[in-house]
C-alpha cells in the first residue's frame, strides 16, 4: 500500500501524520498565462472589486503586492497587464491540480483558494524520503508550470503556515511542531484581522510568545476560535481534512524507472496490477465492483481508465478481458512513469460465488456466470438495461431502465396486451380512412405509399391517469394492424374527446 487508506473522517495520532502543504501564491495569475502563453514574461495581475475600488487579488509583477490599489500600481508600473478576477475559474484549476496531485497520495485537501494539502503519512518512502518527495512534487509543479511554495509537518495548519510565513522546503521532524513555529509571526495563523491587531497592541507577535501566555486571558479576550488556530497548528488537537475523495479500500502501484510507451508494456504492467490487486482482494474476502487506472505521464497529465462489472469479481482473467478496449485510450506520449490501479467500489464474495470459484459450478450456476461476464462485456461498449415497468398504462411512460441482472426489474404486458418491445421517438402522423365513423383503418398512407389493411384489432383505448399529474391528457384509442405488403403497425386515433373535429391517426410502433 502507498499510503496510510484510513478513511479521512477518522481521527489518528496527530504525530503518526505527515501533511504538506503546497501554497500557490500565484494561481490566477499562472492560470492566465497557460490560457495565453503571450503574456509569460510579462507584468500580470489580476483585480478585483472591494466597495468603490478596484485592488490587486494575485499579482506578478515585483515590487506591486496584493490588495494593492490598481491605480497606484499602475502608476509605479505603467507596462503592468491587468485581468479581472475570476475566482470559479482559479477553484476548477486547484480542483484540478488536487486531482492531480492524487499521484503522491491518494488524500488531497483543497487548503483556502490557492493551496493543497496532501496527507503523505507512509508514502515517503516510495519517493526516496520527505525531502525526496518534497522534491518530486516541487519539479512536477513546476514543469506544469507553477511556482509553488512547500512544507512538510505534522499537521496541516502547522505546514500552511510555514510556507506563508515563507518559510520555503522545510521538513519539520515528527514531534517539532511547536518549535518550528515559535518564531513565525502570528499572521501566518491566517487570524481574523480584529484578533491580529489586538494582538499586536499587546506586544504578541511571535507564535511563541503566545504559546508562553496563559491559555484563560487569551481566551476571555479573543475567544475559542484563537485556541483552536493554537492547538491545530501546534498538534495539540486533529483538525480532520476534508479530502476531494474517500481513499479506494484497495490499491496497487507500479512505478518505473524508465518510462513505458508501448501498449504491450502498458499491458504487461496492468496485468500485473490485477494480479496483486486481485490476491489482496482474496485476503479481504471482498470482490471488486469497480476499478480505476491512474497512469502518471512524464509532462504531469494525468490520465484515467475506469471499468466496472456488475457482480463483485476477483478473477483477473475477466478483468483484464474488460480493460483490453479502455487501455486504447490511453496517451503515452514520452511515457508513463507510474501506473495506479485501484478498487473504488467494492463487495463481499458471497458463499455462492466463494463455493463456485473452489470446486466449480453446477450448469444453471455457469450459465448465470457467462451471463453476468457477457453483460459486463457488453457495457463497457454499450448502455445495458432490462425494461422495468412504472404502472401506468401510457406506453411512453410505462418503462423504465432498470438493473440487468435484476429479474425482478421487468415490465409486463398490461393486462396480458401485446404492444410493440420499440416504440417511434416521436410517432408519426398518418393520412387514414377508415371504413366506418370512428371504426378501425381501412387504408392508409405509409412512406409515400397507400396500404391497405386486411386486418385490425381494437380498439384499445387509454384514458388519463386519475392518480396522474396528467389529467387533461387526450384519450386514445390504438388498434393492430396488418397491410396487405405484410407489414404489422400498432396506430392510434386521437380526437375522441371531441367528435365534431376530424380524428387524427399516428403511428406508434412495429409489431414483432
């Protein structure tokens, strides 16, 4: 396992945690850069509106700083681009990059609007150590081209102030907390600004020199939220992470020291993922329902492949069967130089399945397996459903997509009626005479022809729901017919709610 899969809502020892955070000052700014590559190299900022005036929200362009007045900086720095503000967009790319950053570890936070922090408890040492990965993460940020700031701690809210006090690269050995953030300024506590100059007045500038002070007068002027900004930081309490996704249950990782190009390669590798994730599977006692394959390219993109069968499965011969398609999506470009393949869903064996894969099936019991292999075949390529029925007597309304392998999920004919297995998207208007007053079609025009009918069924007629949402719907009245050329319609007539207006006749479906 690459890291600690504990489930982020839970708690551990805050000591047993190693959390970094990477800090991203310029995010709006490198965002807009990447959608225009003209503007690298040149002053840039953006703005944003505060009441009457316009101010600086991320800005590249030394000696200019953010929340700096936009006229002022345009009269130190006359050359200086300006960009409104669009903060949906900066929060879809730290999404994005949180996503992306799931390549160290599977537990990423969003950290404010230009941060991550990523629990790397027990996968440093895939890296080559802390300052390894630090590394590793610091060059794959860069190379997507953004200049980021990074600290590893034992806590999250000790890490994000490290960097923000500037403190840029440092590992904090497990335990040191405290220490390392004695000498910060109290600021990099991201306090409110009323506590922050009330703290000021009194001389506390140091996290330190408010570490010394009795914790009751603190908290009789400044309040609960002062503390509890001490005690996360410090390790004195968990602050659990809010992660963009629960860890997979299950996961097996290949990394390469030259990157893998070819598909026979990729295959060869994902063959062996299966192989191990599929052994752990077995020791769980669990089956996989869905799987996902995370493929690192050498450039930073990062790439997904995702399959799911429909009845939980361990059996790497049918897995590897249904990613053979999927994996020719995949983009290699220069290579992929780490491959991730985990079980996002899974379920216990049952005694059925656990029986038949050690001494085999019986002929029903087979039958039921290729089935079930066949449907996860078939929707890999295809939307799979049987018709499940809603009770209402409306065709286009009475079915519903269910569960394939559900037969209980299956629509019967209302009242034993026969009705065509497709119906027409919309149905189709038809000229129709009929042989007597509001009697069943004797001709009608078809595809530019007229047929005429040796026989026809009906009517049957449908009237609204009364425990519908539909009261005023138009009843019809639908009749089975057969042509002369051979052809079997299923047709209806509107128009019996108003006799003096002439019927109106649609075709609705083939019969089989």
């Amino acid at each position: 396992m690459p890291a600690d899969l504990r489930p982020p809502s839970v708690s551990c020892s805050v000591h047993s945690r190693r959390i970094i955070a990477a800090w991203l000052p310029l995010l709006a700014v490198e965002r807009l850069r990447q959608l225009e590559p003209e503007l690298r190299d040149r002053p840039l900022a953006t703005w944003r509106a505060v009441g009457n005036r316009r101010v600086l929200a991320c800005v590249d362009a030394p000696p200019l700083l953010a929340g700096q007045a936009v006229a002022d900086a345009q009269a130190l720095l006359p050359e200086l681009l300006l960009r409104p503000a669009d903060p949906y967009a900066d929060a879809a790319l730290l999404l994005r990059l949180g996503r992306w950053a799931q390549r160290f570890t599977p537990l990423v936070a969003l950290d404010a609007a230009d941060g991550l922090l990523l629990d790397v408890s027990g996968c440093a040492e895939l890296f080559g150590g802390e300052s390894a990965l630090l590394a590793a993460l610091e060059r794959d940020l860069r190379r997507a081209g953004h200049v980021p700031r990074l600290a590893l701690a034992g806590t999250a809210d000790a890490a994000a102030a490290l960097v923000r006090a500037g403190r840029h690269g440092v590992v904090v050995p497990p335990g040191e907390d405290a220490d390392a953030l004695a000498g910060l300024p109290v600021a990099a506590l991201r306090l409110t600004d009323e506590v922050a100059i009330g703290l000021a007045r009194l001389g506390l500038t140091t996290v330190g020199a408010l570490l010394r002070q009795p914790r009751g007068p603190l908290t009789r002027r400044f309040g609960r939220p002062l503390l509890d900004a001490l005690d996360f930081a410090t390790g004195a309490r968990a602050r659990p992470l809010e992660m963009l996704r629960p860890p997979p249950e299950l996961t097996s990782v290949r990394t390469f020291l030259e990157p893998i190009v070819s598909r026979p390669a990729i295959d060869r590798a994902v063959h062996g993922l299966l192989d191990e994730l599929c052994a752990a599977l077995g020791e769980s006692g669990l089956g996989a329902r869905r799987l996902e394959l995370l493929a690192a390219r050498v450039d930073g993109d990062l790439q997904r492949v995702a399959i799911g069968v429909g009845s939980a499965s361990r059996d790497p011969a049918h897995l590897r069967r249904l990613f053979a398609e999927p994996l020719g999506t995949l983009e290699p470009d220069l290579g992929f130089e780490r491959l991730v393949l985990r079980a996002t869903e899974t379920n216990p064996l049952s005694g059925r399945q656990l029986a038949a894969a050690a001494v085999g099936v019986d002929e029903a019991g087979e039958r039921e397996r290729q089935l079930s292999e066949l449907l996860d075949r078939l929707q890999q390529r295809v939307a799979v459903w049987r018709p499940g029925s809603t009770g209402s007597h409306w065709p286009e309304d009475a079915v519903v997509a269910g569960d394939p392998r559900d037969p209980s999920c299956c629509a019967a004919e209302p009242d034993g009626r026969r009705r065509p297995v497709r119906l027409l998207a919309r149905p189709r208007e038809l000229a129709v005479v009929a042989g007597v007053p509001d009697g069943p079609p004797a001709r009608l025009r078809l595809d530019g022809r007229v047929h005429r009918v040796l026989h026809a069924a009906g009517p049957e007629r449908l009237e609204p729901e009364w425990w519908g949402e539909r009261h005023d719907r138009p009843r019809r009245d639908y009749y089975r017919v057969q042509t002369e050329g051979g052809e079997r319609l299923w047709v209806y007539r509107l128009g019996v709610d108003q006799p003096q207006a002439p019927a109106r006749w649609f075709l609705h479906g083939h019969l089989a």
